[in-house]
C-alpha cells in the first residue's frame, strides 16, 4: 500500500492510503513489536501522508516525529538494516530541508552518513540508489551531488525485480532527463516527488 501511495498524484488519495498502510503496520507492530519491517513500513507510511500534507499542516501534525520513532524502533532491532538505513537517512535530508531540523533534530549531514552505509550494505539495490539520488541531490549541497549522481547511474542500471522497481526506474529516466534539462527542470522534479 505504501507503493501505491508512493506513485499516487492525488494528495487525499494518497494520503488515504498512506494512512491505510500506516493502520496495518501498526496491527502488526501490536501482533509482533519487535518486527523491523513494521516499523518501517509504519514510518514510511507517517511519511508518505506528511509530504502530502502542507508544510504548516505537516508540521503541526506531529507526524515527522512519530515517523522517526518508528525509524529509531526499526534501527534499534536491526541496526544493519539498509532499507532502515536508507529510510532514516531520507527522513533525517526531508525534514531538515523542509525546515523542521531545528524542531525535530533532523540532521541531514546523519543522513548523507546513513545512505553512505545503506548504499554500502545494499549496493545494487535500486530503490535505494534512486531514494539517495533524490535526497541528495534535493538538499542541493554541492559536496554531495557527485554521489547523488552516481547513486541515480546505479537506479538506472540496476535490473528491475518488481513491478515497483521497474516503476520507480522510470522515475530515475525522468531524474536525469530533468537534470539534463536544467535547474528548472530539476526543481520541479525534485518538487513533484513525496
């Protein structure tokens, strides 16, 4: 369900089903609490209905907050984990870059560490490569755009398994005909994304 969100363009749509997949992993977080991947899947699901809500809304909704305990969870019964890795590491980039650093301790040079060890854990892994590319790249540092560079060659390389994947390589096409585009192009990308 958290896919499905992840690819929706209507914001209460995607919210809903967000919202859904969140109310699942918390049934399953009750029925096994020490389940890395309900964690995970509850914080993704908090992230994926906060970037579809306003930055004030978001904000005042706590959501980011509840999300990175349910990162801090997934990492404290796996702390190799690179899907919980990358995860914390995007949520660590977004929100500091959204302006909620200061207010929930996002620090997104964390998270550029995180990818680092995710991508070293998971290095063909596409999601993965894809999600560092974009974080990366969005927070527009310039020290790290080489790496997001290269993290999207490898998204774009990698042989797609699911249905997921093979959508979000297309994604990755679109990154870099938007990056070969110009700044322009590469914003609204970046903007558009969850």
């Amino acid at each position: 369900m958290n896919a499905v969100a992840y690819f929706d363009d209507g914001r209460k749509s995607a919210r809903r089903t967000a919202g859904d997949a969140f109310d699942i992993a918390e049934q399953a977080i009750r029925l096994d609490p020490r389940l890395p991947e309900a964690h995970l899947q509850a914080a993704i699901g908090l992230g994926l209905k906060g970037a579809r809500l306003s930055p004030m809304r978001a904000l005042l909704s706590g959501l980011a907050g509840k999300a990175r305990d349910e990162i801090d969870a997934a990492l404290a019964l796996d702390p190799e984990n690179p899907w919980a890795l990358s995860t914390s590491a995007a949520w660590r980039i977004e929100v500091a870059r959204r302006g909620g650093g200061a207010l929930y301790g996002a620090d997104a040079r964390e998270g550029y560490e995180e990818f680092r060890k995710a991508r070293a854990l998971a290095p063909d892994n596409l999601t993965i490569a894809y999600e560092c590319a974009l974080r990366l790249i969005a927070d527009g540092r310039e020290e790290w755009r080489a790496d997001g560079l290269a993290s999207l060659d490898v998204a774009l390389a990698a042989t797609p398994a699911t249905k997921f994947e093979k959508d979000l390589q297309a994604l990755a096409r679109d990154f870099k005909a938007a990056i070969a585009a110009g700044e322009k192009s590469e914003s609204a990308f970046i903007d558009a994304q969850p």
